[in-house]
C-alpha cells in the first residue's frame, strides 16, 4: 500500500466489520480464518470488543446490535443471522448466505394442552421476534396477539402468560425439557453477510475484497 493509499479514508483504514456474540462467534472466526485472514487463537477468550488485524477490524457486539452499527456507518459490514436482519428491516446489501449456524424459526405449544385455533377467539403468542411473527400470521391467517420478550420464551406458556411461542430451534431439546413441541415452521435461518451500501460505493476495493474471500472460503466448505 502507498502513503497516498495510508492517508486516504477510502483506501487506507482497514475495512469494519461487526461479527455477533455467542454461538456464531466462533464459526464466523474459522470462516475468516479460512477467508485467510490472521485470526489470533485466543480472541474468543477475550473480553475485547475491538480487534485491529492489520486489514480488518472486528468489533464483537450482540448479535441484534449488529444491523444498526452497520446501518448507521460504524461498520462496512456485519455478520449475524437472517432471523437478526429480517426482524429488524433496513436498507442493507445482503450479497453473501455464508452458511453457519443453521437452524429455524418454530411455532411451538405445550404437548398437554394443545391450542385449538378455529375454537378460540384469542390466542397469545410470545417471541423475542414480533415483525416475524406478524409476518407469518398475515401470511397463515391467524389472528394472534403478540407478547415480546428478550429472553427464557420457554417459560411463557408454562406460567399462562402465552399460548404459543416463536422462538429459534436447533436441536429441540430445550422445547422438549419444557414440555413443548413445535407445529410450524415459520422460517429457515443461517448467518447472512450485510453490508453498508454507502460503504460499499465509497470503498468498493477493500470491502469487495473482504465479501469476494469470504464468498471463496463458503465455496470451499
């Protein structure tokens, strides 16, 4: 790189990017070390939310912060999963499926009391995913009235404070230790790229780059 390129914001920092904490942290790591980018061993030990690697800057942040910080500029890309970005909406480019930490979104019930939709006139449903789940009722025809929650969805139906919940599965078992079993799928979910579109038209070399290897290393799996 030249000093002119150094000295150039659209050329010369090294290009952002927001990956998520918990579950997807360490496949998105393996994929950028697989995209041939230096990943230190010990990152995911860390308590470090700002990482420089020479090119590439990662900023580690809740997975649902993800889509804002790249919305507004803070960072030229973000990863996190199609249940994040399709929740939350935006104006974001989505070039890359990269294909980790799969699992789907689920309509689930309690095993012993089944819920009868033609019989009732109100039913509830809890979920940390309210824009989703409207969709999908819209979709099926069921009128529902929508409970958010941020966190333990399982025990809403256990305490009467829901019907139903739609929460993100993957192997099932906590469903199944909470005595609920799952009706319908609402969607299939896997980790989406996202990025910046201003980001992408200022810096179109060193962000193509970034999607260009990481769409080599996906290829590759």
């Amino acid at each position: 790189m030249t000093d002119a390129e150094a000295r150039n914001p659209a050329t010369g920092d090294p290009v952002v990017l927001a990956l998520p904490k918990g579950r997807l942290l360490g496949p998105s790591l393996d994929l950028l070390a697989r995209a041939g980018y230096d990943i230190p061993a010990d990152l995911t030990r860390s308590r470090k939310l700002v990482f420089d690697l020479g090119p590439l800057r990662l900023l580690i942040l809740r997975a649902a912060d993800v889509p804002t910080y790249v919305a507004h500029g803070a960072c030229d890309l973000g990863i996190a999963g199609s249940d994040v970005f399709d929740e939350i909406g935006g104006d974001l480019y989505e070039p890359l499926d990269l294909g980790i930490g799969r699992c789907r979104m689920m309509v689930a019930e309690p095993a012993a009391r089944p819920v009868n939709d033609s019989a009732r006139a109100h039913i509830r449903i809890a979920t940390k995913y309210p824009a989703i789940t409207q969709r999908y009722l819209s979709r099926t025809g069921v009128l529902a009235e929508l409970i958010k929650l941020s966190g333990s969805i399982e025990l809403a139906p256990l305490l009467g404070l829901a019907d139903r919940i739609v929460d993100v599965v993957e192997s099932g078992e906590t469903l199944r230790q909470n005595g609920l079993v799952e009706i319908a799928k609402v969607m299939d979910i896997s980790s989406r790229l996202a990025v910046n579109p201003a980001r992408l038209k200022l810096r179109p070399r060193p962000v193509g780059e970034l999607i260009d290897r990481l769409d080599a290393a996906c290829a590759a799996s």
